[in-house]
C-alpha cells in the first residue's frame, strides 16, 4: 500500500466552494511544497479549475462526488447521504488513505460525521472542539467551543491535556501554560466538576504547566496560553469574543470618518491601524480543530476566502507532520498511570487505616 495522502479536502464544502477552496489549495500547496492532496468533489467542476493550474493539478488526485452537505442539511440527514464529498473525505481517513481532513462545510454534520466515522482515540470520552485566538501576549487556544455543552472532570482534563499537546504541536510554545475557565480565581470557586478537574490536573504530570482557575478576561489578556471550558461556556465566550472585534472595528470606522480632522488623522495612523488589521485578522485565525479523534479533523470558516482555507490547511498540516495524535496517546497513558498509581496508593491507606482500628479494637 502507498504511503496515505497527509490530507484530503472538501472541495464542496464552504460558501464559496469549490472554487475558493481550489484557491485555497494552490496557496497551502506554496507554503508546502511536495505535499500530496486527495480532493473529493464534482470532477466536471473541477476540472476547468485545475486546468488554469497545472502545478497544483500534479500535487492533486480527485475522486468524483456528485453529492454535497447543504448548509441547512441537519446531521441525521448528512449521515445517510454516503455519496456526498463530505463523506467521501472521512471516509478516506477511516481507511487510513488520509491522515487528516480539511472541510468548510456544514459544522454540525462534519461534527457528527467524524465522531460516527472515525470514532474517539483510546482513552477519550468526548472529543473537543478547539480553535486559536488572539491575546496581549500571543496566541491561544480554547476547548471546547461547542462540541460538548455538558462535561464533566474526566472531560475537562482531558480537554487540558489536547490543548497543551495542540499548543505545543501547532502554537510551538514549549512550556504552554492550562487555565480552567471559571466564575473566580480562588480555590474554592466553581462547581464539583470544576474543583475536581482541577485537583486532578495538580497532582498528573501536567501540574507545573497547570495555572489554576482563570477568569473571563483573563482569554483576552493571555494569561494562559490553554483555555478550558465545557462547550457552552466556550461558545459562548467566542461569540462574544467574535462580536467584541467586530464592534471594535465598526466603531473605529466611524470614528476615522465622522469630520475631517479624524479623517485626516486616518491618514497619519493607518501604518499602526494596518498591523492592528493583520494582527486581528480573522483568516489568521480560521480553522476549528476537532481533537479527540482517530485523525486530524479541521473545520474551515464557511465563509472564508482562499487565504483563510490554506490557513486550516495549515493547521491540519501541523498537526499531521508532528505526530498529534501519537502524543495524545502518550499523555494519556501518563494520565492513567496516574490515575492507577492513585487509585492503588488510597486502598492501601485504606487498608492500613482498617489495619489499625482492628488492633485498636
């Protein structure tokens, strides 16, 4: 058997697609030059596409999909249509002809397609949705944002842990620093499930990178470079977040354009408003990782252009060369090492405590 393709595209999937997903792919394909790309979609639509291309032609195999996910299809519904691209593309990484997949079509039956199709690795409940941010200090990631709106301490740790091999795998950051999302910083804030993910997450391996309880504006502010959260709560911060920036840049909009003095201060400024643009651009950003799975799975932006889609190629890409899912696998066989060594450590104290009372007795 070939060595398996690093990763298979959607070509249907997406506002704007296939054509801005072909765009997409010619600028991934610069940055990774070599790479070879399974593409699944309409072979009569992409042919005249690939044609204007023939450097990316040659890095590319198409498999015929007649069928696309719509937007509005609910997943039930995307479950049982076997021949559409979507489909088709998990089923090349189910087979092991791909190692990741690259989508921008509809989120709920990508979701609900992956976790059916490639089902969780070993040793995790509940895989997560995560995505990558900006903050005073840096970049971010936070899990989960939305795949889970119910979690419980076993979720949220290992929720931490793929977040700390994601940020170390995709973010490069050696030492990256876990925050669980929380009401208030002190100890005994939160719910059970929180205060126990917490007590765990202190005493396993990942305790010097373990910060403790963070607050809301502690995301924004970078305190941490691992934000963890159950899907509601997650959700919920990144569409405030979302409709943070976007009110940040319609207000500058009218600031720069109410009377002329502002305008012409427009001018004197718009070097620094520039790199505040690409610094916050939201294509930097694109790409929502499903983790947790038997292989790389990244949601695009439905509504992205091809610089954003060749950024989720690049995140797939990253996850794919450095091996995220064999790491995953090994700190989670700490966790439960750990977990064991725990379990066996309280019976015996339990035994020497009943030890006692009898000779006491």
């Amino acid at each position: 058997m070939s060595a398996p393709f690093p990763l298979v595209i959607d070509a249907m999937g997406g506002d704007k697609a296939p054509a801005m997903v072909i765009d997409g792919l010619a600028v991934a394909l610069e940055r990774h030059p070599g790479t070879r790309f399974l593409v699944i979609g309409d072979e009569a639509v992409l042919a005249p596409l690939f044609a204007r291309r023939p450097a990316l032609a040659a890095a590319c195999t198409i498999r015929h999909a007649l069928e696309a996910v719509p937007n509005e299809m609910k997943p039930t519904a995307a479950l049982r249509l076997r021949g559409s691209s979507m489909r088709i593309a998990i089923d090349a990484v189910a087979s092991g002809e791909a190692e990741g997949v690259v989508s921008a079509g509809n989120t709920g039956a990508l979701m609900a397609l992956a976790k059916i199709v490639l089902k969780s690795l070993p040793g995790i409940d509940r895989p997560a949705m995560a995505g990558i941010g900006p903050s005073a200090r840096g970049d971010f990631v936070m899990l989960d944002l939305g795949a889970n709106v119910q979690c419980d301490a076993r979720n949220l740790v290992e929720f931490a842990v793929m977040g700390e091999v994601f940020a170390r795998t995709v973010l490069g950051l050696r030492t990256p620093s876990i925050g669980l999302l929380n009401v208030g910083a002190e100890e005994l804030k939160g719910d059970e499930r929180v205060r126990q993910a917490a007590e765990v997450l202190r005493e396993s391996h990942v305790s010097p990178l373990f910060h403790g309880f963070i607050e809301g504006h502690d995301i924004a502010g970078g305190t941490v470079d691992v934000v963890v959260t159950d899907g509601f709560t997650g959700n919920v911060a990144l569409k405030t977040g979302e409709g943070t920036l976007k009110l940040v840049r319609d207000l500058l909009r009218q600031v720069f354009s109410s009377t002329l003095a502002a305008r012409l201060g427009y001018i004197l400024a718009r070097p620094a408003l520039e790199r505040l643009r690409e610094w916050l651009d939201p294509r930097r950003y694109n790409g929502a990782v499903l983790l947790g799975l038997n292989g790389v799975v990244v949601k695009s932006h439905g509504g992205t252009d091809a610089l954003g889609f060749a950024h989720a190629i690049d995140l797939a890409m990253d996850m794919v060369t450095h091996g995220f899912n064999a790491k995953i696998g090994e700190e989670l066989r700490q966790l439960r090492e750990e977990a064991a060594a725990r379990a066996t450590g309280a019976t015996a104290a339990d035994g020497e405590q009943a030890q006692r009372a009898a000779l006491a007795g």
